[in-house]
C-alpha cells in the first residue's frame, strides 16, 4: 500500500513539474493523424446507418416496453 501511495506521488509531481520539450510538431502530423482517424470515424458512423433499425429496436426495448404485438394468435 505505501509502494502505490509512493508511485501516485511520484507520477502526480511528474505531471506538475514539467520543463520544456524544445521540439515541434512536423507539419505532416495533421495528415497522418487525420488519415488514422478518419477511416475509423467513418466506418463507425457507416455502422450505425447500416444497423439503424436494429440500434432503435434495442433503444425502443430497453424504454419503451415491449407490447404483445401477436394478439390475434391468442384469441383463436
């Protein structure tokens, strides 16, 4: 238990005293980060239009209660 206080101690102080990096940011790190990002962003948001009608039954039955739509099944 005082080795993990000792750690959190010793990272918390590393986050608060920090001195200069002197680097820079390559000019090319936006296109790389943006090609990386991207794809993943569109195939998720292509996820949810291909699966939409499924994703709205889920929502619909957790908060809307599902109803006995066979009713007739049950009066003959």
């Amino acid at each position: 238990m005082k080795f993990r206080l000792i750690v959190h101690v010793f990272m918390l102080v590393n986050l608060i005293v920090v001195s200069s990096a002197y680097a820079y940011i390559d000019p090319n790190t936006g296109g790389f980060f943006f090609q990386t990002i991207a794809p993943f962003v569109y195939g998720i948001l292509g996820m949810i239009v291909v699966f939409w009608k499924r994703i709205t039954g889920f929502v619909k039955g957790l908060f809307g209660g599902k109803k006995d739509q066979d009713t007739s099944a049950d009066e003959q």
